[in-house]
C-alpha cells in the first residue's frame, strides 16, 4: 500500500514540474545561442564549399580520363556559380542599448505645454452629473 502511495506522489510531483514555464533566459545565455547559430550557419557553408570543391575536382578528373581515352563529351554545362569561400569564423554580436538611451522613459520630442494646467473640472467637462 505504503509502495503505490508514494509512486502515485512522485507521478503527481513530476507531472507538476512538468508543467513549470522554462526560465527565461539571460542576455548572456542569448548572446551565447546566437553565437551557437551563427556557429552552426558558418559550418553549414563551409561544408558546402567543401563539397563544392570536391565535385569540380572530381568533374576535372571524368573529363580528363575521358579525354585521354579519346571519348566523345558534351561541352560543360555554361555558367555554372563558382564556389563560395564562407572564410573564418566571425561573430559579432549585437550591441544592446542600455535602457535609458532606448527612448523608453520619455516621449519623442520636446514637451511644447506643461502636462497639467489650472482649468477648473467644470470647463474642462461642461456636462453636469446626473
């Protein structure tokens, strides 16, 4: 009984975990992903490259063995894109704006009239109350 109590608890305590919000992440830990994924990107195109390199290698070969055993090839396929070098690695991330050179604390533009003036309620709401 005692055993079927506590798996029932610790089911009920898992699934209340499971259902917490992830944290929220710090600028750090984004900063840090945004490197991983440019990270990730700059690989994939290095890959490319690589393997774009390999082909025409590959392609020069064909046609050179194919030459010196005399057969007959089509012209290559005209204006076929050159292979991009990605280069090193570079990241830069993104510069952040402290809070008080975002504009969030004031309105744009200079102030043209004080925000309260001295009219009585009565002019500025002529309606009387009922």
């Amino acid at each position: 009984m005692k055993k079927i109590v506590i798996a029932c608890g610790l089911a009920l305590a898992a699934s209340a975990f499971a259902k917490l919000p992830p944290p929220s992440a710090t600028p750090e830990a984004k900063a840090k992903a945004a490197e991983a994924a440019a990270k990730t990107a700059w690989t994939g195109k290095v890959e490319a490259y690589q393997l774009c390199q390999s082909q025409d290698k590959v392609a020069a070969k064909y046609r050179a063995d194919a030459a010196a055993a005399g057969k007959q090839l089509p012209p290559p396929p005209p204006s076929l894109p050159a292979c991009a070098d990605p280069g090193p690695f570079a990241f830069t991330p993104a510069e952040q704006k402290p809070l008080e050179t975002s504009g969030a604390h004031s309105p744009p533009g200079n102030a043209s009239s004080p925000p309260s003036n001295n009219q009585p309620a009565a002019v500025l709401n002529p309606t009387p109350k009922q």
